[in-house]
C-alpha cells in the first residue's frame, strides 16, 4: 500500500474544498485515464494528475487554477522573430 504524507493530503483537501458550493461546467479525462480536467461556470480549473515516481509508485497531483483578481492588469509579452 502506498504512503501518502500529511503535507500532500492537506494541500489535496484544500484544493478540492476550493470547488464546494461551485456548479463543473465541463470534466474531461485523458484517453489513457491519468488526468481529469474539471472547468467551473465561474473560471476555475482544477487538473487531477496521476504521475508514476522514479520507483513506480503512483502519485496523486492537484493543480487549481483561478482567473486572475484584475484581468486589465495582466502584463503582455511580445517576442519578435528573428
């Protein structure tokens, strides 16, 4: 059986406390089953990951993405080819 550490299962609690209350617009799962994309009606974006460690344990990955608090504030970059 795999050991999780605390620090992975508080940083995975908080991140999925972050959609309660919210309504998934969209759910999209990789065709190999090792990401689900989920997309609230307000912007948010949460990506569920399974990565394999170096000894092939299976690790459980949670990134959320918000919309920025000021989208007019945002700096562009442009890049000119050469």
């Amino acid at each position: 059986m795999t050991q999780v550490s605390f620090q992975d299962l508080r940083r995975i609690a908080d991140s999925l406390a972050s959609l309660r209350g919210k309504s998934v617009a969209a759910a999209v799962m990789r065709s190999d089953l090792r990401q689900l994309r989920l997309e609230t009606e307000d912007g948010l974006m949460m990506v569920l990951t399974v990565e394999i460690d170096e000894a092939g344990r299976p690790r459980l990955e949670v990134d959320v993405v918000r919309q920025p608090e000021e989208p007019g504030r945002q700096l562009e970059v442009r890049f000119d080819a050469v």
